[in-house]
C-alpha cells in the first residue's frame, strides 16, 4: 500500500517537520512538570503526538494512487449453454440447470449491473454453433450438441485483437465436440471463469449406455440387440426394456432386468425377427415401472430427464430380390426340391437352365428329307421346329426366366448378360458344355463381378482330368480327385465341422446341443462324388463319414477373388427332402434357402448405396452410392438422384455428384435435424436417360445422444479449461464477489487513479480521538 502513496506538497515536508518537533518539544515539557504518572503520562503523550504528526502529514498532501479497468474500454463476454443437457435436474421435479442459469442472466442481477459499468459487455449462447443472447436473456435449453470447444475457438477469432478482461461461462462442461486432454487452451487469447451451480448434485437417472445389432439374411439367425442400461443416484431395482416398430408404433419385445445399484451397467439381449425384408426402423426404450404411463405421455416422471431412456436403430434385411442361376446337366429332384424351398422366400429368385436333351452331332449328306433339327422336336409344327435346338445344340428348359429372350441362347455368352445374376449353381455338368469363352467368363464373374458360384456333386461334377485342367477346377475349393478313386456306392453321414457350426447359415438349432442331436437324426445318404483334400485358404464347414469310419469333404468353401466358391459333394441330397413328416417343419427346404442366401450375400450390386458419418455431433451424414455398368465396370457419366424422407414423413430430392477420387462414386451430404430413422431411395439413370437401378439405404440419428453421455457436471474439464487460460472456477453464489474483485485483477485497457488521503472522514476521525482521548485522561487525572 505504501507503494501506491504520492505525496502532493513535497515542499512542506521541512516546515511540516519543523512544526512538528517545535509542538512535540512543548507537549514534552507540558508534562513533565505535571506530575502525572509515567504510564498514564506516556499514554496521553503518544495520543496527542499521533494527531499532531496525522495533521501534519496532511500538509503534504498524500494522494493515493492506482490503476483500474478503464470504463467501456475492456470486453467481457458471457458465453451461455443452450443445450439439451442442461434441462437436467439434481432433484426431480426441481429446478432445470437452465433455468437456475436463467435466474443468474437477469438484467436486474446485481452483478450484472456492476459488470455492465466497467465493461462493454458481450453475450452469446452456444449449442450446435455460437450465436448472440438475446435481452432478456431467453433459454430454450433445446441444442442438440454442445459446441463448446469450437464456440471457445470462434469467439477467440472474433475478439482477436480486441482487449477482452475474460470470459464468464455457464455451462456444464458436457462438450460434444473434440476437446481431448491435448487441447491447449492457453492460447484462446483470455482467461475463461466457469461458472459452477452451488449444490448440485448427481441425478437420479436411468439411461441406455450402449447398443449394437447383430444381423444376417439366416432364418436361425434372428436380429440380435444388445442394450446396455446404466443408473446414477438409484438403488437396484426393475427396469422395462422395450422394443418398439416405429412404423406401427407398437411393441415387438419386452423384457424386464434388474439394474445393479448406482453406477453400474447391466446388459440384455433382445433377438427377434422382423415382419417384413428391406429396412425398418426400430426404438428402444427403458424406464422404471412406475415411469411407464409418464414416458408414453411423454410427461415428467421421477427421473431426472428422459431424453437419454431411448435409442434409435435402423436393420436392413436386404433387398431382392437376388436371383441365382441354376445350370443341371440333366434333369434331377435337386432341382425340384431347390425350387419348392424358394418359393417361400421373396428375395431369391432361382432361374433353371437344365440340359434334358444333349446335342446329336450328326453326319449326313445334304438330303430336302433329312431334318436338321433335334428329333426331339420332331411333330411339334413348323414354327416351333424352326426355333428349336439343332442337332449340335443341346435342348435346354428354361424355367423362371424375367423375359421371353431371357438364356434362349443357353449359358450365357456375354459378360453383361451373366453378371445379371448373382450366384450360378452348377450341377451334374461337364466342363465341355462350355465354351473356353464362358469359362473365363464365370472365373471373371467370380473374381471380378464378386458373384458367388456352388458346385454340386453329380456325375459329371469334380472328374479328375476334365475338371482339374479347366478354369472350373481353379475356382473349385477342393482338389480334382487321384485317379486311383471312384465313386462308388456307400453309406454316407452328413456332420458339421467345428468352423460350419459356428455359421448360422447352417445351423437349423439355436444351441449345439439341439443341432448335434437334429444331425444324429438325418437319414443316411448313398451317392458322394470323390474330390480331393480342400485347398489352402479354403474352410471345410461340414463332412462326412463312410461306412468305413473315413472322413470326407461334405461342403467346403473359400473366398475367390471378390467373390466366393462353394463345393457340395453330396449328390442326392433330395432323399432328406423325400423324408420330411407331415405337420413337422421342412428342414431341408430352410436349410438349402440358408446355403442360397449365403451365396448372394455380400455380392456387389450396380449400385450400392451406403451412409458415413462424418463425426462431430452425428448431424451430417454423407450418402455414397457406387454405380457401374453392365459389365460391372464404375460408371463416371450417371445421374443420382437420392429423395430422403425423415422422421416427420417430409421428404427431400437431391442429387449427387461425383466423388472425383473414386471411379464411379458418387456423393451429397444431408443434416439430420430430428431423432429418427431416415430414408433414401437412390434412383440411378443412364446418360440416355435410361433407369441402370433404384435401391434403398436407411440410417438414424439422435443428435442429443452425446449429450446425455455424462450426467454431472465436467467439473474436471472446467478445472483445466480454467487453469489454461488464466481464469479460475467459480460458483454462482459468489458472482457478485467475483464481478467486484475483477478492477483488481490484470485486463488490457486500464487507467491511472488518485484520491487525496486527508479527505477521508477516516483521517479527521483519527485526528479527533487521539485528541479527545489526550482531553479524557487529563480530566480524569485532575489535570487542567
């Protein structure tokens, strides 16, 4: 303090300490002749000498002097959340963080008051971006992330340059955007003051912490959902865990858990199987018993908020149909029994080529008599004999072909027409019925079409010379027999291998116990085309064992190139089929629907659509729709219109563009708004104008998810948010405190103040006792 005395009148320091030593000397002698007692004397003495020597100092004129925050030349800044977060609640039915913060912004708050005469005062609210707060401040406390980081970042830009004193902050610290411990927040540029709410304390709250889904095309694999359900601040008690349609709004499953005590998590396993293929969209919801008819009413319950009780998902069970093409080299029950089996799934689609005929080669002299047609057409008419197969053409059966010219040709023999399908089966075919052509062709279909191809065992499947030197014995996923084996007429049982149990795509049982016994029950079969051991890379998922206890190669598959390869040694498979009992299920026709989905799972189509998230608050979504031609080729010149509809039922048209980077990719991004499932039907068009396909991607969204990760306050985060800047934390109860303090504290503009310390009442008050008291002991002592 001593630091900050001026003196005003240093020329009347000598004749102020003249004065001063001529009146002591005289107060001295005074009394030393009186008689007093030396305590009572020196006590006086030092009374009357201390006014005196304040009375003189107030000859020099001493000024006190000092710097302050200059008025209006500083900024301030008040930076407010908005978000959803802070509409949680310490108590239930109690005040909001919002609204106790809404309390503290009042323009009559005394420490705004203060604030507003010493700085010019800036306000803003944050919650997905920064923006001006409105006075009176109004909180809608409806943000559905908590920008804080990239708020503190743009304010900072804002006010480079300027003189900022601070920024007060009143949140709760549950950022949803990037903020890690490597954030330095030194460099802002200004120190930040957090504000923390007195008393608050941890709410009673129950929220689902985690959910995933686990999905395949399988029958025996039902859409798997793992919830994860956490409580805060609540003993062990019943929770609800729903499932619930969003497009009929009612109940799938229901299941009721006991959530550990506060702060544990407990998980549960929903399984169920959608109504309907293609994309649903699902909710699920968990809340206490007595919290049901509030969360249905969406009313307040005991809980602190219901906004983190639910979590959307979306489940895509694809989108036929997939068609498969399904080449026999003579007609069989394999074929009938396949066929029957998909009748009954919508999203396969199997079109037969069966040779009944083989072609005739036939030398003969140029006779008008002799026919040149197949005499298996022979009688049917003119027309039909012109278009009939002649006699170096096989007769090929053509069953459920789309179009009239659909394989009138045979196999195909163009890459545009085969890489139409997405699977072919071969069964009981020579690799002669090929030309050197079509084979390439398939190995390219599977390596890169990515189609996926079975092999059958029959009599002409696997031999050893024919199938091992063509391009069918390199895709095959075993080798081509020795020729020291044949087939020869046993008695066969089918198992599963430890890897093929695993596979839901050949179980029919939901436990290995069930499906060990469901095998030891299946019929024995006769007929087992000899291959050889399975190649490297390729995974026999079952077997089986001859009446000599030896074990065979039954199904072993392999990835090829993009696509896949499958063998099945077995060739009458159909006797399962003969044996099913009336009123039982027919498993047989499941599992060959299983095997097929497999098969044309995964295949590329031409044009697949998929959604990425960009980060952040999970609001921007980026829709990416490959597109290739008919060769399968990327297509660089297509138009891609995408139509979004959202959870309101209103829809959006957008185009896409192309990536740029990737061949025939293309891209647009959308902004989910509202928590819900979203749909994009992608429609695809040619340069002519001509549709090359449509498809669907579905995705969800739940922008305040991030939000309510985190139930306190990030008091943590506050703490080293404040010590990097250069601020301190501090609690709303000591605001007013805080804002009068803030003249003492370093800010960029300041000023020079000086006040003269003998116009203080406090002086002359001083002056006064001293002497009043000197007067009080002489009359009490008798002293004039």
């Amino acid at each position: 303090m001593l630091t900050d005395l001026v003196w005003g009148a240093p020329s009347w320091v000598w004749p102020a300490a003249g004065m001063v030593a001529i009146i002591a000397a005289t107060v001295v002698w005074n009394y030393g002749w009186r008689g007093m007692k030396p305590g009572v004397a020196g006590l006086a003495l030092a009374l009357k000498l201390l006014a005196v020597g304040l009375l003189a100092i107030c000859l020099l004129d001493p000024l006190r002097s000092g710097t302050r925050p200059k008025p209006q030349a500083n900024l301030f800044s008040i930076l407010v959340d908005d978000s959803q977060s802070m509409t949680m609640k310490s108590v239930a039915g109690g005040q909001s963080r919002g609204e106790r913060i809404a309390e503290q912004l009042d323009t009559a708050q005394p420490w705004r008051v203060r604030l507003a005469q010493d700085f010019d005062v800036r306000s803003y609210q944050f919650a997905s971006r920064l923006e001006p707060l409105s006075e009176p401040p109004v909180l809608a406390s409806d943000g559905t992330s908590s920008m804080l980081s990239s708020s503190l970042k743009t304010l900072s830009e804002r006010l480079q340059g300027r003189p900022v004193g601070g920024v007060l902050l009143l949140s709760d610290g549950n950022l949803t955007d990037d903020s890690g411990p490597q954030s330095d927040w030194s460099k802002l540029g200004f120190p930040v003051f957090p504000v923390v709410l007195t008393g608050e304390s941890a709410p009673g709250d129950i929220r689902i912490d985690n959910i995933s889904v686990t999905q395949s095309d399988f029958e025996t694999a039902p859409v798997s959902i793992k919830v994860v359900v956490a409580s805060q601040a609540l003993p062990s008690q019943e929770i609800i865990v729903r499932l619930i349609d969003a497009e009929t709004a009612k109940t799938v499953e229901e299941q009721t858990i006991r959530v550990p005590a506060d702060g544990q998590s407990q998980p549960l396993a929903i399984k169920f199987r959608p109504a309907k293929p293609g994309i649903g969209f699902y909710r699920v919801v968990a809340f206490r018993k007595s919290d049901g008819k509030s969360i249905d009413s969406g009313g307040d319950g005991t809980e602190s908020t219901f906004a983190n009780n639910s979590r959307w998902l979306s489940i895509d069970r694809g989108q036929g149909p997939h068609r498969i093409l399904y080449v026999s080299g003579r007609p069989n029950w394999e074929f009938k029994f396949i066929r029957r089996a998909l009748q009954t799934d919508p999203e396969v689609k199997l079109v037969g080529l069966l040779r009944i005929a083989n072609k005739e080669s036939k030398f003969t002299f140029r006779d008008r008599e002799v026919s040149s047609t197949n005499p298996l057409f022979a009688g049917l008419g003119g027309d039909e004999e012109e278009a009939s197969q002649q006699y170096d053409e096989p007769v090929m059966l053509r069953l459920g072909v789309e179009v009239a010219d659909e394989l009138s040709s045979g196999f195909p023999r163009t890459a545009e027409e085969l890489f139409g399908y997405e699977a072919v089966i071969l069964d009981d075919i020579e690799p002669e019925f090929f030309s050197q052509d079509q084979l390439l062709m398939l190995r390219r279909f599977v390596t890169f079409r990515g189609g996926g191809l079975m092999m059958l065992g029959g009599q002409e499947s696997f031999d050893v010379n024919r199938f091992a030197n063509s391009p069918l014995g390199e895709l095959s996923p075993v080798y081509a027999p020795r020729r020291d084996v044949d087939s020869v007429s046993d008695v066969y049982r089918w198992d599963l291998t430890r890897e093929g149990m695993l596979q839901p795509w050949l179980r029919l049982r939901d436990t290995e116990d069930a499906e060990s016994k469901r095998l030891r029950a299946m019929p024995n079969f006769n007929t087992l085309s000899p291959v050889g051991s399975p190649k490297p890379g390729a995974i026999a998922m079952a077997s089986v064992r001859d009446s000599q206890g030896r074990v065979l190669p039954g199904l072993v598959v392999q990835r090829f190139g993009k696509g896949k390869s499958a063998a099945l040694t077995l060739g009458d498979n159909w006797k399962w089929s003969m044996r099913r009992e009336e009123g039982k299920e027919d498993e047989p026709a499941r599992l060959w629907r299983q095997m097929l989905r497999w098969l044309v799972s995964d295949i590329p189509r031409r044009v697949d659509c998929q959604v990425q998230f960009d980060g952040g608050d999970g609001g921007r979504a980026t829709i990416v729709t490959d597109v290739r031609d008919a060769s399968y080729l990327p297509l660089d010149n297509a138009k891609v219109e995408i139509n979004v509809t959202g959870p309101d039922g209103k829809s959006i048209d957008l185009v896409a563009q192309n990536d740029g980077g990737t061949a025939g990719r293309y891209q647009t991004r959308y902004f989910t708004r509202q928590s819900g499932g979203y749909l994009a039907a992608v429609r695809v068009t040619a340069e002519d104008g001509s549709e090359i396909a449509t498809t669907n991607a579905g995705w969800t969204a739940q922008p305040s998810e991030a939000e309510f990760r985190q139930w306190d306050v990030n008091r943590e985060f506050l703490e080293r948010l404040a010590e990097q800047s250069g601020g301190e934390v501090i609690e709303d109860r000591n605001l007013e405190s805080f804002v009068a303090d803030l003249s003492n504290r370093k800010v960029p503009v300041t000023q020079v103040w000086t006040y003269p310390l003998w116009h203080q009442p406090w002086v002359m008050m001083v002056a006064m006792l001293c002497l009043c008291g000197e007067w009080g002991l002489r009359r009490w002592k008798g002293m004039p």
